[in-house]
C-alpha cells in the first residue's frame, strides 16, 4: 500500500476506503512523525473525495475560536481607542 501511495513509507496509516480513513483520524494522536501522518490523512481523504470527514481544526484556514470574553475585551479596547481619538481631536 506504501508503494500505492495508500499508506505512509513504512506502511503507516494505511487507507484504502472511507473506513480505513475514519480508523486513521482517530488513531492521528499515536503518530510518531504527526504533521506527516496529517499531511497524509489529508492527502488520502482528498483522493477518495472525503474531506469531509476531515476535523476542521485540522484545516490549515481554520478560523480561530474565540470565547465570548475575548470578543468583547476586543470591543472595549476599540471603544477605547475611538474615545481616545475624539477626545484628542476635540482638544
């Protein structure tokens, strides 16, 4: 499977199908070398057209969860910051 490209060099992470795939993923934490088995993964579930299955965290893009504390500290700093411009160009 190595030589198909279904599996990693030494015959990790083998995935033939939608199963094999989802048993990969799950098994993602045990990886000795994991950017390659993730790269891998993708790769794999890109060619069986299941990148579905693929967690979002694990999207290169994946937006950045904010808490809803953070969210507002940002807020209050830039209304902050506006309050600061008016006061300065009132003066």
């Amino acid at each position: 499977m190595a030589d198909a490209g279904e599996a990693m060099p030494e015959g990790e992470f083998p995935i033939k199908n939608g199963e094999d795939l989802k048993n990969a993923i799950q098994a993602y934490g045990r990886a000795g070398d994991k950017e390659a088995a993730k790269a891998h993964i993708m790769k794999r579930a890109k060619e069986l057209d299941m990148e579905d299955m693929i967690p979002e965290s694990w999207a290169e893009d994946a937006p950045v969860e904010k808490s809803a504390e953070s969210r507002q500290l940002i807020a209050d700093m830039m209304e902050l910051e506006l309050l600061s411009i008016e006061t300065d160009l009132g003066e």
